[in-house]
C-alpha cells in the first residue's frame, strides 16, 4: 500500500483509519471472514442476465441495410463481434447494438459484457437483387442537328459505358454515372450502344435531321418569379416550330403555349421548372418561383409502391426550408434530399414510413410498400397504334408496372409526349407523320404506341349538356356529336364517376354518366383522329362519418402483486393491438414470457422460482413485463414479488 506524504490528514480522518486498520487486524485473526466480526456480505451478481432485444431466431436484413436492438442485463461495459465482416458489421455504443447488412451471406454477431458473458445473434443477410440493363431511350430515336437530349440508364452492373458507331453523326456521352446524352453532329444514321461493366448492351438507332437557329423564349435568364394566380407571359422562338411546354410540378404552376407565345401561370407558393420544347426536341428550362406561403407538401403520393433498387424522385415544397427525411426501417427503403428533391429508394421487400420535415417541425409521411414485382403489367388506355389529327392533343392513363412513368417520342417533328400527374399521358400531334412513343416505368418494363399524324380535319367534338351536377347514385344521360367516330372517354377521378358504353360508334350517339361518390371529376371525349373534348360533373357529398379513434393496445391485469413462494404461471391477456405480439422481462432470473396469439404466460425464470432477497424483511421487487405488437405499438404490466419473511427455500 503506497501513501502520499504530502497530504495533511486531519485528525478525525487519522482516528478513523486507525480503527479500520484495527479491524483488519482482528479479522485476520479469526473475524468475520469478510474482513468485519460477526459482518457477512454474499457476492453480488447481475440481476439480470446479459440479453438482446434481437430475435431469438436470428435476424435478416438487406444489404446495406440495418438493425437496431438494445442490450442490457449483465455486467455494464458491453462490446460486440461479427465473424465475418464482409457478410455484416456490427457496432454497439452504449447498449444500442446495430447491425449493418454488407453483402449475401451469413455471420454470428457475438455481443459480451465486462464479466465475459456472451449472448450470439445469428445474421443473414439478403443481396440487393439487380434489373436487366435499360435506358430510356428509345430503341429508335429522332433528333434535331445539335440537339442533346438526355436518357436515364439503370439496370445491369455499374458502372456503365456508352459509344456512338459514328461520331461525325451522333456524340454519345455518359453524363455522370448513369445519364445518357445523345448529340446531334451532322445529318445521317448512327447506332449508340449502352454497355454495363459485365459488356451487356442495349441498342439505340439515332438519325439526326437538320436543325435551325437555337430555341430561345423572352423570359429572363435567371428565372421566372410570379404570385399565386399572377400570369406571365413571354415568347418562343428559333430551334424548329411546334412548340410545347410542360412543368415539373402543376401544383406549383403551369405552362401553356399557343404558336409561339408561352403562358406561365402562378398556382401555389414553391419552385418548379417549366421545360420548352421545339419540334426537333431541344429544349430550354426555366426556373419558376410562385411567391405564396404554403404547408409542407410533397409531390409523391400518400401510398407508394416501388420495386428493390427503383429511385423515383419527388419535388418537397411548401413549409420552411431546410427539409431532412427519415425511413422508419432502412431494410426495406431509405430515402434523401438534395434541396427540394426528394428520392425513395426500395431495398428489399417489406413496408416502410417515409417522414418528411421542415425546418419548424412540421411532417409529411408516405407509405412505401417495397414489392418485388408489380402484380399489373404496365399498361396505357391508349390503343398500340392510334390515328391523331395535327394540333390534336389526346390524352390517356398510364397504370401498372412500377411508378414513376417516363415517356419519349421516337421522332419529335411529328409527335411529343409528355407525363403530367403522374400517370396521365399526353400525345400532341405537329405534322403529318409516324412516331413511336415509348412509356417507360421505374423498372424499365416499356410498351410501344404508334402515333399517325394525319393532316385532315373536322369539326369540334361536342358535348350536349356541357356539365351537369345531381347526386351520388343518379345516372346521367349525354350526347356526342362532330368530329369523327368512334368516340372513346377518359374519366379524371373514377371514383366519382363511371361511364358507359366504353365507346360510341357514331355521331349523336349517347352515354351514361353513373355517379358514385361525392365530388366533380373531368370527363375527356377523344374521338378517331385524337381531337377531344372535356365536361365536368360533380356529385352532392354524402355526409361523412369519422370512425372512432383506435383503441391503444393494454395488457390486462396492468399490475399484478404475489408472494415470492407463488411459482404457478400466469396468463396476461394482450388487448387491442396489431397482432403478432413480441413478449419480453426486464428480469430474466426471476421471469419467463411466451406470447400465444393474444394471451402472454408469464413463468418463472432461469432461478427456477421467485424467491428474491430484498434489502429489508416483508420487501418487494418489481418486474416489468413489455409487449410489443406488429406496428411497433406497446404496453406494460408490472409484477411485484413480494418477500415471504424468510420462508422461501
């Protein structure tokens, strides 16, 4: 024993240590064989023994996705082990143990505390399954001369390549790691092929037309700022006539072009990005700023299913900048924000909650479903070929496959296309021609339309009456007449109205309208040649009754008291709730828990019985028994042992 001399003990500290040292003495001299006469003291353990919250059974995650779990009981002072890092890893900070999926395969996480104890998790881990190499390119492409348009790559193994047969013609280029830019070098036929890492190829047959002076609109260069409602107004011009416009998000502002002059109409407060574009497919972008405050909002839906490794996009607007987003199990999906853009990513099957934020607080939430394939095939209303006139804009339903859908148009002289509202897709016809418009989903699944432009002409299409409003069950009559037949509808919001028949094969012909719910929805006349007309109908609301709130889950009893001596199990009933159910002890020495459907046993545990030892005769000691159900949702109930005064064995 070493002494610091330095140090100037008083003198009742000196007393008291002359009496320990005293005791030590007469310990050794036959004393208490603790160090103290007549003072026994037993060894102390853990009250609970070192466990996980992990699945007995083991767990499964994705790669590159992860567990979280906690550990306690035993000796504080916990690490853990994988025993193969190359399958997953595995860190522990506190008693939060995470457990992070690398690639295929099989490893034991090994979790020990500061006695040596050891509890083992066995891991499997799941590879991210790959798409067949893809572009959204058309498989053939018209261009004009020194445009570029750009295509997105997925699919295959990165990183990719691309090459052009004939430079002088078409340059092809890899812009970033999975863009496509094709550019128009001189007049003529070139093939530009897509090559993932393993020399898979996908083929696009590119002729290049001339071109004319660069497209340019009046509006400034550094964007566009409008109010809510406000209109502004600018001119297109250069590149090659028949010119559109669309907008990357239509609840922020719209687009419309009539000839060469561009309207921009304000709708919300946010940002979106109006994309001109001429009849060889060049195109000019401007930035849009609507000026109005507005609640946080995306443009993804509420309920989203996508497929493993599909990244679609969405715009977040609305709320107070910055935005971060969270993924309630990144085994499934994990999701990004870069600014206002937000991206989803499906990692394996299952279901996530993907949580929006703004910098106040405030929250959107999405409901991603991962899937493994979609169960509809991708599919549009539109025929696989169809006859439009010139200056005829028909509009059609894209549904199946996996969303978010894109579109392009194999030669833009005559035919574009564009996607709005998700799944609304819209064909203008320019000239008299041929093109191939080409859906593409998020999966790289496509299907083909044959658009024919036709030059001729005919009378508007007419809807008599031009809208209508009854109540939710009435059926409406109506009747079409001009342009030429047959006519064909699509309905806005189907689930507020239906129409029948699906067609009308003549002139003055009529249909029914059957409303069935409440609300107003467009309806869209297209006849043969693609011209269309809309009406609108809206049905009374019926009342709305809120259903009551659920009922939290609760264990019944909530609280429970017994001997030490009672060793006989105990159900506890499990109340509400999501089932499965998960059960779990804070003790594991004095308690056992099996869950069987909605009832929890509770049993003794590894001691063998409940018999405790508490501080003083006739005291108690609590346990806390947990419930989890298959939401995450729980509940508890506390048992409390009760000291029998020494009789317990």
């Amino acid at each position: 024993m070493k002494f610091i001399n330095a140090i100037s003990l008083p003198d009742q500290w000196l007393r008291l240590f002359a009496m320990f040292i005293a005791a030590m003495t007469l310990a050794a001299c036959g004393g208490g064989g603790d160090g103290f006469p007549g003072v026994h003291t037993a060894p102390v353990g853990p009250a609970t023994a070192l466990y996980t919250t992990a699945p007995t059974g083991g767990v499964t995650i994705a790669a590159a996705g992860s567990g979280v779990y906690t550990v306690g009981g035993g000796t504080p002072g916990y690490s853990a082990s994988t025993s193969n890092a190359a399958v997953a890893t595995a860190a522990l900070v506190d008693s939060t143990l995470t457990i992070t999926g690398v690639s295929g395969g099989s490893a034991t996480v090994e979790v020990r505390d500061a006695a040596g104890a050891t509890v083992s998790v066995a891991v499997t881990v799941t590879p991210v399954k790959t798409l067949a190499l893809f572009t959204t390119a058309p498989s053939a492409l018209t261009i004009a001369l020194s445009t570029a348009p750009t295509y997105t790559i997925g699919g295959g193994t990165a990183p990719y390549t691309v090459v052009s047969s004939n430079t002088l013609v078409s340059v092809a280029n890899l812009i970033g790691a999975n863009t496509l830019s094709i550019t128009g070098a001189s007049v003529g036929s070139a093939q530009v092929q897509v090559l993932d890492s393993t020399g898979v190829t996908v083929t696009v047959a590119v002729t290049v037309v001339s071109g004319a002076t660069p497209l340019y609109t009046t509006a400034p260069a550094g964007g566009v700022t409008i109010s809510t409602a406000g209109i502004g107004t600018y001119t297109i011009g250069g590149g090659t006539p028949g010119y559109s416009a669309i907008t990357s998000n239509s609840t922020v502002a719209t687009a419309n072009v009539v000839g060469t002059t561009l309207t921009i109409n304000g709708v919300l407060g946010g940002a979106a990005t109006v994309v001109v574009r001429d009849g060889a497919g060049a195109t000019v972008s401007l930035a849009v700023t609507v000026a109005s405050a507005r609640a946080l909002f995306t443009t993804a839906p509420s309920a989203l299913t996508i497929a493993p490794a599909a990244a679609p996009t969405y715009t977040i607007g609305g709320g107070t900048a910055p935005y971060v987003v969270s993924s309630s199990n990144v085994g499934v999906a994990t999701a990004g924000v870069s600014g206002t853009t937000l991206t989803i990513t499906g990692v394996a099957v299952g279901t996530a909650t993907i949580v929006v934020m703004d910098a106040t607080g405030s929250q959107s939430t999405i409901g991603v479903t991962v899937s493994g394939s979609s169960s509809v095939p991708l599919f549009t209303t539109a025929s696989a070929a169809i006859t439009i006139a010139t200056g005829a804009t028909p509009s059609y339903i894209i549904g199946g496959g996996v969303a978010p859908y894109t579109v392009v148009s194999s030669n833009v002289i005559f035919a574009t296309a564009n996607v709005t509202a998700g799944t609304t897709l819209n064909i203008v016809g320019l000239a008299a021609g041929t093109a191939n418009v080409v859906v593409t989903d998020a999966v790289g699944a496509t299907l083909t339309i044959v658009a024919t432009v036709s030059s001729t002409t005919s009378t508007p299409v007419v809807a008599t009456p031009s809208a209508a409003t009854a109540n939710v069950g009435d059926v409406l009559n109506f009747i079409v007449s001009g342009g030429s037949p047959a006519y064909g509808f699509v309905v806005n919001n189907p689930s507020v109205a239906a129409v029948s028949p699906a067609s009308v094969t003549s002139s003055g012909g009529t249909f029914r309208v059957t409303l069935l719910s409440g609300g107003s929805t467009t309806i869209a006349i297209i006849d043969a040649l693609g011209q269309t007309a809309t009406f609108t109908v809206t049905a009374a609301a019926p009342v709305v009754v809120t259903p009551p709130a659920p009922t939290p889950i609760a264990l019944s009893p909530s609280a429970l008291s017994l001997a030490e001596t009672y060793a006989t199990p105990i159900a506890i009933i499990i109340q509400n709730g999501t089932g499965p159910y998960k059960g779990y002890t804070s003790d594991s020495v004095l308690s056992s828990v099996t869950v069987a459907g909605s009832t929890l046993t509770l049993g003794v545990g590894t001691q063998g019985n409940r018999c405790i030892v508490p501080s003083t005769a006739g005291g108690t000691y609590a346990i806390t028994i947990t419930v989890v159900d298959a939401l995450g949702a729980s509940a508890t109930s506390v048992l409390t042992i009760q000291d029998n005064g020494g009789t317990c064995p």
